[in-house]
C-alpha cells in the first residue's frame, strides 16, 4: 500500500523569475515542468491519509510559472479532506490570480527577505514581492512570510519585522536558516553566532511592540512554537516530515520525505509514475530527537530542530544543527526569563 502525505508539496517546475543567491534548487534544476499527468498521479497515490485532511503546497521553482495548472487543479481536486497553498516569490502575482486564489481559498506564502535593498541582494529583486504583500493587504486575507536568514539580513530582521507589521496581510514570519545546498553550497552565508545572539532579543522587543499596537499580532513562528509547545511538555516529532506524512514530488514525478531533500538519491522513496510502492515511513525513522538533545531544557519546544537542516547541514539526522540550535535556546531562554 502506498504511503499517504498530511502535507504535500508539488514542484510544479524548476524554472525561476529569480536567481536566488542561496536557491537549493539550483544544484540540479533543468528547467523542466511538471507534466499535469504527473500531478495528477502525485495527488491520486498520495492522498489524505484516512481521516486526516491534506494540504497540497505548489512550490517550484516558481509555481505562479505554472499558474495554468495550479488552477486546473484546483478547481478539479479539491475536496473536503483537501486544501491547497501557494509558496511564491511574489514576482509574478497579479491582481486576477489573487483573485482566483483568494475565491478558492487557497493559503498564501510569500518568500521575502527583508526591505527592497535585502531582496535585491539575495534574491535579485527589489521590490516584486512587497507588491505582491500590498496586493494581498487590499484583498483583505492573511499571508505567511518566510525568510531565509543569511549573514546579509539577520541583523536587520527586528526592523523588518516593523515594515511588515505595518501592512495588515502579513500573519506569521517563518525563520529558515541557510542551508548548504544548492547555490549556498560554497559557504559564507550562514549567520555568524555573535549574529543570531544579537538579534534574538531585538526580535522579541519587536514583536512585543508590536503586538500593543496591532491586531492580529504578528508572530515568528519559531516563537510561537516555544510558547505553545512549553505547555504541552512531550517531545513529539518536529514536523509532519519526521512523522512520516509528508511527501515532496519532483517535477518529473520522484518523491521524497522533505522538500529540502529532493535530489538526495539517499532519500529517495520511490516514483508517482511507477507502479512500485512508494515508501516514505522507513527513509525518516531516524529523525527523532537527536541523542545530544537528551538533556536539553528546550527539547520539548524544539524537538531537535529541522531534520532536513541537520542532514544537509550537519550530515545525519542524529546530529543537532549549531545554528539553529543556537537560535532556538536563545528564544528559549529569553522567552523564559
């Protein structure tokens, strides 16, 4: 029987409208697109699992390069134990596929790194994606942004944090630090320590200040989990990945565990287009909480961090990620001060 995915996300093509200077795409892309029978197997052989609802993620490359299929599917797959979400650049959204996302109800991502001079300087645009935030904010509905903390901008993130909150679209920022692949993988972009132990506390007063001010707050993700996950004290799997329910498909129809892994012929789980099963369950069991993680204080609200970070980062899953390591016992311990 073929594993089924919680979360799932289809690489609707590897071609981009930027040139990202850490894309970790970039170590294989082609230029290829995913064939709408691709997509089609993708969401037939790892649906729902029985129960559960599933969110499908249009990812790339640029999905909004695809936007004909991603509309197609949509507005032919969708079902009550089904959503979708978009992650884009924000380059190439208009005000008619707004609309048409918007009336379908599907989640919006919006990949940002920081004001116009940050993004020209990781990601080649200047101002594309905070169009694409102020047409959302006239739309009315809300939208998570990720940034992808570099030594460029980890500093200016708290400051960043205030532009954003003064649009009302803009929900919860979601932290992604620098992973080795792809166009990253020549080093020096990661943070430096002294980096993230400065901003952590000016990211908190930032919040704080804003969150007097404005509603609904604006949340960083990886704070938010500190404060929820404290409460529930048990250390369960980080994400759907390391549980085993989540399935990333490649443009021409392979399948791994992670988004970030895809490529990895080591986590290869099999193919949408081949009638072997796909397996997914045996490729994760070792992303668990890693055995230097037993005594921690904060491995409950971290859970050992990103799987996908350690393996890229650190090599092996049993091996915690310094950096965000780093970054989440800073959270930790201020937030519990």
């Amino acid at each position: 029987m073929d594993d089924k995915a919680e979360f799932l996300v289809l690489a609707l093509t590897e071609r981009c409208n930027l040139r990202c200077v850490y894309c970790y795409a970039a170590a294989s892309a082609t230029g290829a697109d995913m064939d709408p029978d691709i997509a089609a197997l993708a969401l037939d052989r790892l649906g729902p699992p029985p129960g559960r609802r599933q969110t499908v993620e249009f990812s790339g490359g640029e999905p909004l390069l695809r936007f004909e299929l991603l509309k197609e599917l949509v507005l032919t797959r969708a079902s009550a134990q089904r959503r979708f979400a978009l992650q884009t650049n924000g380059v190439a959204l208009t005000e008619d596929k707004l609309a048409f996302l918007v009336d379908n109800g599907v989640g919006l991502g919006v990949s940002l790194d920081g004001p116009p001079e940050t993004n020209r300087q990781t990601r080649g645009d200047a101002g594309g994606a905070m169009r694409a935030l102020r047409l959302i904010d006239e739309a009315g509905v809300g939208v998570n942004v990720t940034v992808v903390l570099t030594r460029h901008n980890v500093e200016r993130l708290p400051r960043f944090l205030l532009t954003l909150a003064s649009l009302k679209s803009p929900r919860v920022i979601n932290l992604d630090l620098v992973r080795p692949v792809g166009r990253a993988s020549g080093g020096g972009l990661a943070p430096r320590p002294e980096q993230i132990k400065g901003m952590v506390p000016a990211m908190l007063s930032a919040t704080a200040f804003i969150a007097q001010r404005r509603f609904p707050p604006l949340k960083v993700r990886e704070v938010d989990q500190v404060r929820r996950r404290a409460k529930l004290g048990l250390c369960e799997p980080y994400c759907l990945g390391a549980a085993g329910s989540y399935a990333a498909v490649t443009p021409d129809g392979r399948v791994y565990p992670c988004a970030s892994l895809a490529d990895d012929d080591g986590y290869l789980a099999g193919r949408v287009d081949r009638p072997e099963p796909i397996r997914i369950a045996n490729l994760v069991r070792g992303w668990g909480l890693p055995p230097a993680c037993g005594d921690c204080p904060a491995r409950f609200v971290c859970r050992g961090g990103c799987p996908s970070r350690r393996i890229s980062a650190a090599g092996s899953p049993t091996r915690p990620h310094g950096l965000e390591c780093l970054l989440r016992k800073e959270i930790f311990r201020r937030v519990n001060q």
